[in-house]
C-alpha cells in the first residue's frame, strides 16, 4: 500500500548501473560505440513486479532492443542479465 503515497519530486538515491552494463556488452558482444542504458522502473500493472530493471540497447542501423529483468537494479546478477539477453532455445523438431 506504501507505494501509492510516495512524493515524485523527492531525490532518489544514485544506482549504479555500471556493473549491468559491463555485462549487458559482454553477453552482446558489443563495442563501446554502442548505447546501452539501464533504468529501474516501477510497474503499477496487475501481474508484473513492483520494480523491475530495463536493459536498452541502440545499435546503429537496428530498432531500439529492451531486456527486462524483474528486479530492482541493486539486485540483478550478471546471471540475470545473461538469463534475460539469452535467447530460450528452439524447440527440437520431431
């Protein structure tokens, strides 16, 4: 119920997001020349968690690619963030 009242406009403490976005290149293989923002943000939607972490990657010539992982940034591992940019297999063909 607490996070329906909190004030907007009050300072929010600094993340650091270095750590997943070391991670997020190397699991990409990116260079340094590629964007890659991370963000926490808050879901209010039925179904999703509270506070979850957003990976975004702007690659020259591509669409703008996102990766969630549904926790709040302090938490994330960089298992998570292989977890969330690693594709789940394909399924064996009978």
């Amino acid at each position: 119920m607490s996070r329906f009242f909190f004030n907007p406009l009050a300072p929010r403490p600094r993340l650091d997001t270095a750590p997943i976005k070391r991670w997020a290149r190397a699991a990409l293989a990116l260079s340094d020349d590629v964007p890659v923002s991370v963000s926490q943000v808050a879901c209010r939607e039925a179904g999703c968690p509270d506070i979850e972490t957003v990976i975004g990657v702007m690659k020259p010539g591509f669409n703008f690619t996102s990766f969630r992982i549904p926790m709040p940034v302090a938490e994330v591992t960089e298992a998570d963030v292989r977890r969330a940019i690693t594709p789940p297999p394909a399924p064996a063909s009978a």
